[in-house]
C-alpha cells in the first residue's frame, strides 16, 4: 500500500513537471499579438496548383505594403511565424507560401521526375509570381510597395521572381544558393543572409553569387548603394544560425523586417519585437506536455475520482488523454513546426476518414472476439496500433488516389504522426481494459490531426 502510494506521488510529480515544462514558454515569453494582426491559413490557386500559406494582416483600414515570404522546399508556414508576425507588427501584409501540389480538374496529376532544370525552375519561377498577384489583389495592398524575400527554397523563387518582376521594392534572400544567371544584376534592394553555422549555404555562397545578383562583390556585413533609387545592397551572417535555426532566427527576422521597411520607405524602429518560437523551444513544450499527458492519464485511472460511478470512470483516463493531446499538440508543433488543426474546407476527408475507422474498428474488433489470446494487455497494443496504422494506411491510398510521389510524401509524413501518437496508444492500451473508449480516443486523434498531413485533394 505504501508501495502504490508512493508511484501515485511519483505520477503527480511528473505531472506538476510535465505541465510546467509545456505552460512556462507561454507565461516566460508569450506571444503577443492581440489586436495587432490577424492570422489566417489561406489556399492560393493557380495554373493548375494550389498553394497552402499563412497570411498575416495588420489592423486597421488603410492599404500597407506587402511582402511574399517563400518557405523552405518541404517546409510549412507555421515555421516561420517569427518573420510572419513580426513583419505584421511593422505594419506589413505577409503571406507565407507554403508546400505546392498539382492538380488537374481538382484531382492529382502523375507525378513525372522533372530531368530539365529549366522546367524545374520555371515552375519555381510562376509559382511565386502567383504568390505575389494574390497578394497584390488583397484590398489591404499597397500593389505599388511589394517586397519579395524567403529562406532557401524560398529564396531561390524569390530571386527569379525580382527578376521577372522588376517593379518589387526588395529582395530578401536568405539561404538562397541557386539565383539564375542572368547577364544583367537586380534592379532592387537586394539583402543575401544566412547563418554563419549553416553548411549548406556558409557565408563564402553568399559572397560568389553577390557580384553578379548587385553587381558588387560583397563580403559578409557590406552594405552598399541606396535604398530610395532601389541599388542598396547587402549581405548579413547571423552568428550561430544553421540552416534549420534560420527559419526563427531573431538576428535574421531583425534584419528581414529592417531591409523591408527600408526598401518602401519606412523608417524602422531602434528595436523589433520579434516573436515566434524557435522549433527547438516548441519540441521541448511538446516532449514535456506529452510527458503530463501520460502521467496525468495514468494518474487518473489509477486513483480515478470516487464521486464518478463505474461507467464514467473507465471513460476518464482515454478522456484526459485525448484533450491533452490536442491541447498539447496544438500549441507546440502546430503553431511552430506543421499547421495540424483541422480545415474546415476539407469537409469530404473527415468524413471519408471517420467512415474508414468505422470500417476497420469493427472488422478489428470481430477479429479480436476470436483470438482470445489478443485480450491480454499486449495483445490490446498490437490491436490498437494496427486500428490507428491501418486506418492511416487506407486513408493515404484512397485520399492520394495512388499518386507515387503524394505516397511517398504522405508516408514519411504519416509515420512521424504515429510517433507522435504512439506513446498515448500505448499507455491506453496497457491501462484501459474496455475497447471502446480507447478506441474513441484513437478514432478522435486521428481524425482530427490526420488529415491536415495529406494534401488537399479530395
């Protein structure tokens, strides 16, 4: 008795430690924000493709000058939030592309390897030029003060389309390794950046291609020309920032916001108050939530609340387990990392998905009733993780419609969420003896996060 006592202590320890890691960011740096801006997730669609991007606007009434921030290549918005809303709060319209896909009358076209660079990078080329007519038509838009900026892959489009656009006030290119040759540099305000820890772009790439994007060759910390007649030029190492750090770099969002406001004729302000969590912060929330999580659940159906009678009490531990998931989930990897609350505009995929679980969950549960060694608890595991994986299986077959190259994304994809999800599964499965609320709980999870990883094609 005292034994059990104390793992109870033990389990409320991990959860005073669990919530405490996952809620001090919040009260030790919260997000402000308020009334300043608003955030929303918008689709853009052109030319075939649709383009899933976050866009930032500031309050008030009257037009504010715009700025297309490109993602990295396989990289989310909800990763650079920093440059979102910090560019927000300095009285900028942001979108912030996102992944691409193709479509053909609403449905995916074959994926073909693209072998010609050339192609490659005209299809770079006009799906940026989208990003900035989308933004270019908002009513908020000042259409005659457009900066155009991005981090690697995003950089890459951003210089060519400066290039096709030679109307744009600025180019902020960070981590951008592949400009296009062209005989002639940039007619704007151009700023090349990366980290000085990044090995993928290292401070020296940014000194080759300066010459011929500015027509200077310019070393790290030079800043030359002027920004009223569109020839300043410049480059910028973040000390310490590598590749992946760049996406919520402070340094670099600082100096993204300068460069812009400079660029349309803004004056900046001594300081920014960058916010955005770096990744590396929202990991750390999300392990030390996951951790609550698991202990709170534990925790629950080991002691359970006395005043509750038999039924609601073997519903309380899967119960506290789903809502702190999501609650967890969607306000660490979800606002910094890959944007995973649900999308209303993909109404048919719920549904689609919701039938599938009903599906497999009673063909699962028929074959359990005749396997009697699957009542034990580890047979409970392998029953609930075949329900999630299997479900996610069949969903990703029938929502991708078989496209090879949406398989191959939707799977590296579909196996980091079960790993998310696992260790929850896990725990139900070895303390729950009733199927059926655990299997609520899989069926809830899933079905809210899982269908934000597949594209938008149904």
């Amino acid at each position: 008795m005292v034994g059990s006592r104390w793992f109870s202590i033990a389990l409320a320890l991990l959860v005073v430690v669990g919530v405490g890691g996952w809620v001090s960011p919040f009260v030790l740096a919260p997000d402000a924000g308020g009334d300043e801006f608003t955030r929303e997730r918008v689709f853009v669609r052109a030319d075939g493709r649709i383009t899933e991007a976050a866009l930032y606007v500031p309050s008030g009434e009257r037009p504010r000058p715009g700025i297309v921030f490109g993602a990295g290549s396989g990289s989310e918005p909800a990763m650079y939030a920093g440059y979102g809303e910090t560019l927000a709060r300095q009285g900028f319209v942001v979108l912030i592309p996102g992944p691409t896909y193709e479509l053909e009358d609403g449905s995916p076209v074959p994926w073909m390897i693209v072998r010609d660079d050339t192609a490659l990078w005209d299809r770079v080329t006009e799906n940026y030029l989208n990003w900035v007519a989308y933004l270019e038509a908002h009513p908020r838009v000042d259409d005659e003060r457009i900066v155009v900026g991005g981090h690697s892959g995003g950089a890459n489009g951003a210089y060519r389309a400066a290039y096709e656009r030679d109307d744009v006030r600025g180019l902020v290119a960070i981590a951008g390794r592949f400009p296009p040759e062209r005989p002639d540099p940039l007619q704007t305000n151009v700023l090349l950046a990366t980290g000085s820890d990044d090995s993928l772009v290292p401070p020296s790439t940014l000194v080759e291609i300066s010459e011929p994007l500015t027509g200077t060759k310019l070393e790290p910390g030079d800043r030359t020309g002027s920004f009223e007649d569109g020839t300043a030029a410049g480059v910028f190492v973040a000390d310490g920032a590598t590749h992946l750090s760049e996406s919520s770099d402070p340094s670099l969002v600082a100096a993204t916001a300068e460069w812009s406001l400079r660029s349309v004729g803004e004056t900046p302000p001594d300081q920014y108050e960058t916010t955005g969590r770096p990744i590396r912060t929202a990991l750390q929330q999300f392990a030390f939530g996951l951790v609550g999580v698991l202990a709170a659940t534990a925790l629950v159906a080991r002691e359970g609340v006395p005043s509750l009678d038999s039924d609601y009490r073997s519903s309380l531990p899967p119960t506290v387990a789903v809502v702190g998931f999501v609650a967890v989930v969607g306000t660490t990897l979800s606002e910094s990392v890959y944007h995973l609350w649900p999308a209303p505009s993909q109404f048919v995929k719920y549904v689609l998905f919701a039938g599938i679980l009903a599906v497999v969950g009673g063909v699962l549960l028929r074959g359990s009733e005749r396997i009697p060694r699957l009542e034990t608890r580890y047979g409970a595991v392998l029953f609930d993780v075949a329900f999630v994986a299997v479900s996610m299986a069949v969903f990703v077959l029938v929502s991708t419609r078989f496209v090879t190259f949406q398989l191959v994304t939707t799977v590296v994809l579909s196996g980091a969420f079960l790993l998310l999800l696992l260790p929850v599964v896990v725990l139900l499965s070895l303390l729950e003896r009733d199927a059926a609320p655990r299997w609520v709980f899989s069926a809830l999870a899933v079905l809210w996060l899982y269908p934000a990883v597949v594209p938008p094609y149904l």
